[in-house]
C-alpha cells in the first residue's frame, strides 16, 4: 500500500524552540512511527515544494498516567525535525550556440504554511 505524504506528515509542531530554529531553516513535525526518513524527506518536498537538506526523527515512548486504581500509558509518537536550503542559487548553463542562460531557484526558501513569517 502506497503512502501519501498527507499519511506520513500528521501535523506541525509549533513551539517556542520550534519558531526560532524556522529562522535556521529548520521545522518540527509529528510523523507516522513508521515512516523512514527517506519517506519523510519525499513527503515535505512535495507538499511544501522546498528542498529538504536532512531529516532527524525522535522517538517518543507514552508515558505512564494513572487514574484512580487503573495504570495506564499514552501515545507513544515520532517528531522529525527537517532542515531545509535557505538560499535559492541560480544556475546557469550554456545553450546550443555556447550562449549562457540562467534560471532562478526553483524551490522556496522558507514553509509560510506554519503561521509565522521570517
């Protein structure tokens, strides 16, 4: 079964320590336990068109809750933290007749869908 990216990114993370690494170009996410970060790395790339530079993931293991007499544990869950390419660099190449042309960089430097600028 195919995954989409919309299965393995669940939803952002926006925490204090989360909006001043977005400066560095860095962005927290709450992932699927299974995806790799490969999948993760596909999955940002298409739904936010950046290009992602490295993923790091963290496991988090429930915690145990008590409630009265009853022992319990919650959700054990996955945060990636992707660092993405801040700088948009032209390329140039040279056409058919040696003429050199350049086009501008084709991804975005920053994911204005978190809700807050920089």
């Amino acid at each position: 079964m195919m995954k989409t990216p919309q299965d393995i990114i669940l939803k952002p993370l926006v925490t204090e320590k989360g909006t001043m690494d977005a400066a560095l170009g860095k962005y927290c996410f709450k992932v699927d336990e299974r995806a790799t970060k490969t999948e993760i790395r596909l999955a940002v790339e298409k739904l936010f068109d950046v290009k992602v530079v490295s993923v790091n993931t963290i496991r988090y293991d429930g915690k145990l809750k008590r409630q009265r007499s009853a022992l319990g544990r919650t959700a054990s869950w996955k945060k990636a933290i992707v660092s993405i390419a801040t700088e948009a660099k032209d390329v140039t190449y040279l056409t058919k007749g040696g003429k050199s042309a350049k086009i501008s960089g084709k991804y975005k430097t920053s994911i204005e869908e978190f809700g807050f600028g920089q």
